[in-house]
C-alpha cells in the first residue's frame, strides 16, 4: 500500500502483509500506521488448480483515523487476461466519492447483493461469506415456504374448493389459491428470515488497529 503521511514529498509503500488470500472477503490486519493511503499494488503467486482471481474491489479501513477506502478493480488477475497484459499484479488508485456514487457501480453492485444474499434461494450457492445467514438457515427457509405453501393449498381444496373440477388445470380459482397462499405464507418466510439474519455468531474475532479486507472471487 502507498500511503502519503503529512509530508507532500514523501510517499512511502507501508506492507501491512503478505498473504495469499483464498477465500472471498478474506481480510488482513496490521499495527502499521497506515496514513493517507492513495494507491495499492495487488498480486497473488499464481499457484494452484485455478490461480486466476477476479477482483472486485479492495476495501481498507483504518481504525485509528476510521478513514475507509476504496479500490475499485472490477478485473482478473490472471495470465490469460489480455487487458492486462498476463499479469498478476495490478496497481489501484484510491476511488473518489464521485466514482463510488455513479449509478453505472451502484446498480450492478446492488443487483450482485440482491441476487447472492436477498434471494433466497439463489442464496443458497452465492451466499455472501460474512452473512450471518448460513446455508442451513436459507434451506430451511425454503423448505418452510415449500412446506406452508403446500399445506395453504392442502387446506383450501379440502375445505372450499370445487368438487370434480381438476386441481392441474389453470383456472381463475387456481390463481386465487396461489395468490391466497402467497399472502398467507410469505410474511412467516420473511418474518423468520429476519430472525435468522439477527442471530449473531458465537464465533468472535478480534480486531486490531487497521483492517484491509478484499472482495474477490
């Protein structure tokens, strides 16, 4: 990392650490001061089954100041990528308040977090790793509106539904049953969803002075 302490003259590259960081979201800690960070060199060994990276973004906060920045990369970091002429290192300039609010990066990244951690079921294999909301609990989500919507149906055509009439065709009363139990079933989903995303970990990590987390997959 480049930082820019309050000499105008002297910039100085702070390692925080070397560490391959495998899975999405990992982060790493050091003491270091970091200052005014205005650029960062990213690399990885290019080792493995499948060394290639791509790289959304890098996000490094500094507790001591609680100054937070961004580095937009939105690249892979593989020998493949022409863009970047095969290599695996790439150096990142700090984002600007006016690249972060852009509409061209705030709708994608929100339609990325709307599929892998707001849909349910989508969830399941693109859960976001620092959810607090497990894989079991997504599953047992779904599994409990499969299991609602099937009783809401069960108990319609037993009490109110029309004799002799097929329960596979399409017809007006099919729709207002599934319209029915769609009203009925998805608060219970979305009420014990919420409980779930509220349920903390009994894990703790602890945190030290300055933090630098990358989001890659």
């Amino acid at each position: 990392m480049y930082s820019r302490y309050h000499s105008p003259y002297r910039d100085q590259l702070v390692w925080a650490e070397q560490k391959r960081l495998s899975p999405p979201g990992q982060g790493m800690e050091t003491d270091v001061n970091l200052g005014e960070i205005w650029k960062i060199r990213i690399w990885h060994d290019n080792t493995g089954l499948d060394p290639s990276w791509y790289l959304q973004h890098v996000t490094v906060w500094d507790k001591q100041t609680d100054n937070l920045y961004f580095f937009l990369v939105e690249d892979w970091l593989s020998v493949e990528n022409e863009k970047n002429e095969g290599m695996v290192e790439k150096e990142v300039l700090a984002a600007c308040p006016q690249e972060l609010r852009c509409f061209s990066r705030i709708f994608p990244a929100q339609m990325r977090l709307g599929f892998s951690d707001w849909h349910i079921w989508l969830s399941i294999w693109s859960r976001p790793p620092r959810s607090r909301f497990t894989r079991v609990q997504r599953v047992t989500c779904c599994m409990l509106m499969v299991s609602l919507f099937l009783a809401t149906c069960a108990i319609w055509y037993g009490a109110i539904g029309v004799k002799g009439q097929s329960q596979t065709s399409v017809s007006a009363e099919s729709i207002g049953v599934g319209v029915t139990a769609a009203v009925v079933d998805y608060p219970l989903q979305l009420l014990f969803c919420f409980f779930f995303r509220k349920i903390r970990s009994k894990v703790h990590f602890s945190t030290q002075c300055n933090f630098c987390r990358t989001s890659h997959k």
